[in-house]
C-alpha cells in the first residue's frame, strides 16, 4: 500500500466511520510520510484520530508527535470558537445582522468538529450592516479595520484570531455574473447552526455549498488546495444532502459556468474521499474525470492553500514570480473546466498584480 493510498483511507475512515482496509502498524518512515501528509494537507486531526481509533502501532517518536499535533488542533479549535464568542457577543450587543461562513459553520457536520483544522473566522454582512459593522470593530476592539481593506473584504487579527470581513463574498469578474451573485446572497434567508453552544446564522445549505465549492476552485486555480477543504466540501455536500435544492444549485452553476469545473471537483470527491455520489446531485462521467489527475498534481504539491515546497517562500520579487508562475501553470491545466470564468480571472490576477 502507498502513503497516499493508505492516507486516503485514513480520511475516509475519519469523516464517515466507515470500515476500511487498514494496516496494524506503520513503519518509521510511513508514520512519518503520513504526519508529513497531515501536515501539509491540514488533516492532522483526522488522520491521527484514525489512527487511535484503529490502534494502529508506530514508532514511539511518531506516536508522540502525533499526539502533540493532535493537541494543538483541539487547543487552536477553542482559540477560534473563543474568538467567535467575541464576534457574535460584540455584533449582537449592536444589532448587526451578520452570517459566519465555511470555517467553524461547516466544522459542525464533521464527525468530531474539534479535529478539524481551524482557520480564520470568515464573516459577511450586506451594504447595509457592513460600515456599522466596521465601526463597531473600531470602538470596541480598537482595530481600524479599513486598513486592512482587500478586494471584497477586510483582515484583521483581534487576541491571536484571524479574522475576515466580508462585504462580498466573491468575484467573477464580470460585472452581469457579480450582479446576479449578491443578488443571491442578498436575498437568501440563511440558516441557524449551532458551533460550540452558539447558534449563529449562516448562508442556507444550498448557497453555502455553491459558495463552499466557488471558494475551493478559486484557489485551486491560485496558488492550490489541499484535502482539508475538499473534506470540507465533502461533509457538507453529504450531511445537508436533503437540505440542499439540488436542481436550483445547478441552476446556479449554469448561470456562473461552472458546472464543468463543479463535476471535474465532484469526481475527487467521490474517488479519493468516498463520498457518495448522488450528494452532487448529477451522474459523472469518464469526461469528467480526465482533470482528476491534474487536481491530485497541484492538491499533492502545494498542500494547504499553496504553502508547501515553494523554492522561494520569502516575501520579494522571487517569491511573486514564482507565485505568477504558479497561477499560469494552474490555468493552463484547468481553464477549459471554466473558460469565460478562468480567462477574467486570469486577466485580474496579473492586471491587478503588475498594473
């Protein structure tokens, strides 16, 4: 069995505790291949607890780290849950209507959303409530958040969190497809989830997935993705599987075009973590799967959102041309899944970049 084969089952076994077929001990170097993988892929809480689960034996040194790792993961869960505690406490107190996305809101479908990598805390509010929202950030955290303004959000870190403010939640580069977009998540009526005793409003299982999935084929196109955020999409594509209205979501896919780029996603989905195909709501073919090997290049390469083995990962002139080169390389082996879309993207990235 490979490390990516026996990886990958490890996954699996995690997110549906499903039976699979799994060694009783690892060498030292396996184990050490598998904690490499978790690491670079965001999955070190998943895997690890598949492997105590299953009690599979290792080495002492990698048991222990394995352990170590497992603990940062739960302790940094608690640091993004407090962090959002502060969030909601500071925008309920001002009457700011707000909705948290993908993040800790799709972390409640995991089996155990404590083991789950956390990120930043993502969080959107319309035109309306999104000055007020600013403001209040100011008064009370002391953090002038409009200098930190990006393309269609703000970042900022409050007490070790990381946060991002979103006034739109994404760009298509054409200004009809933008249009219909935020008219769409303006109009959409969101959903209560519960994360870690707080219930706090999201987008609507059938947004959240269009959203989850735009989000997760952007970077691909970026500077890559890892696992981590295709498992995300996976759990929620799954778990809200009756929830989501799969014939207005293909709908929608068709409106953006992306349902190619949708379907090409939807086979490492089903291939490499198990979930079930009728979650994505449309039959794949062979067609589909050609790009299956060129999403595994750049998810095994770059790991978590492009971070991993960059021959000059040090801010400066090496660093952005080497990033450049990333991007092109990327669009070159995915913009027939998307043309109009990856061709706009493209145009932006470099325009924006150098002009």
């Amino acid at each position: 069995m490979t490390t990516i084969e026996l990886f990958l089952k490890l996954v699996r076994n995690a997110l549906w505790q499903t039976e699979e077929e799994l060694p009783g001990e690892l060498s030292a170097k396996m184990a050490a291949n598998i904690l490499r993988g978790g690491k670079e892929q965001g999955l070190l809480g998943l895997v690890g607890d598949a492997l105590m689960r299953n009690k599979i034996k290792m080495p002492e040194e990698q048991y222990l780290e394995f352990m170590v790792l497992m603990m940062k993961v739960k302790r940094s869960n608690e640091e993004v849950n407090e962090g959002l505690r502060r969030l909601k406490e500071l925008f309920d107190e001002r009457g700011i209507d707000y909705m948290v996305l993908k993040g800790q809101a799709v972390g409640t479908y995991y089996p155990n959303p404590m083991l789950r990598q956390a990120g930043d805390i993502d969080y959107y509010c319309n035109t309306q409530n999104f000055p007020i929202a600013q403001e209040a950030i100011r008064e009370v955290w002391g953090i002038d958040a409009k200098s930190y303004n990006y393309e269609h959000h703000v970042f900022f870190d409050y007490r070790g969190v990381v946060y991002e403010g979103h006034f739109v939640l994404t760009k298509f580069y054409n200004k009809k497809t933008d249009c219909y977009w935020q008219q769409l998540v303006e109009s959409d009526s969101g959903l209560i989830v519960n994360i870690d005793g707080m219930d706090v409003k999201t987008l609507s299982p059938t947004l959240h997935a269009m959203f989850v999935f735009i989000h997760l084929y952007k970077h691909l196109l970026n500077q890559g993705i890892s696992f981590r955020q295709f498992c995300d999409m996976a759990v929620l594509f799954h778990y809200c599987h009756d929830e989501i209205d799969h014939e207005r979501l293909h709908e929608m896919l068709e409106a953006v075009g992306l349902q190619k780029a949708y379907r090409a996603i939807g086979c490492v989905l089903t291939d490499s973590l198990g979930m079930p195909a009728n979650d994505l709501g449309c039959e794949l073919t062979v067609e589909d799967r050609r790009y299956s090997k060129r999403i595994y290049a750049i998810i095994k390469h770059h790991g978590n959102m492009g971070h991993y083995n960059l021959r000059h990962p040090e801010i400066g002139w090496k660093h952005s041309v080497e990033v450049a080169c990333m991007k092109l390389e990327h669009f070159c082996k995915l913009w027939k899944l998307a043309p109009a879309y990856s061709c706009r993207w493209l145009i932006h990235e470099f325009t924006r970049k150098f002009f």
